[in-house]
C-alpha cells in the first residue's frame, strides 16, 4: 500500500519535485504516529476514583458502573 502511496501523490503532484512529495508524505506520517501514540497512551490509562464516579455514575438513577 505505501508504494502505491507514494507513486499515487508523485503523479498527482507532477510540477513537483518527487523528492518533496515523499518527505511530505514520511513527515505526515511521522506526526500522526506520535500523535496516535499519546492518544492510546491515554485511552489505556485506568481512572482515577474521582474521575471515575463523575464520568460513570448517573445521578438518576443512583447507579454506579464499576
């Protein structure tokens, strides 16, 4: 799929050097990589307890989802 990727945008992109279209495309991905690993680093983090029953417990009702 990548190398598809990258001859897709460098005929996409013609007046442009290859070379800029690459290092573009390996820049993006570099980025949306730290990016998607500080988002699941914080999606796997347990809550802590006060968080917790603030966002899990409904007032309604007097219910709370452990």
């Amino acid at each position: 799929m990548y190398p598809t990727l990258l001859e897709f945008s460098v005929e996409a992109t013609y007046p442009n050097d290859e070379s800029v279209v690459v290092a573009f495309l390996i820049i993006y991905s570099s980025v949306q990589g730290v990016f998607l690993l500080y988002a699941d680093d914080f999606l796997a983090r347990e809550p802590t307890d006060a968080k917790f029953e603030k966002a899990f417990s409904s007032p309604f009702l007097r219910i709370r989802y452990y």
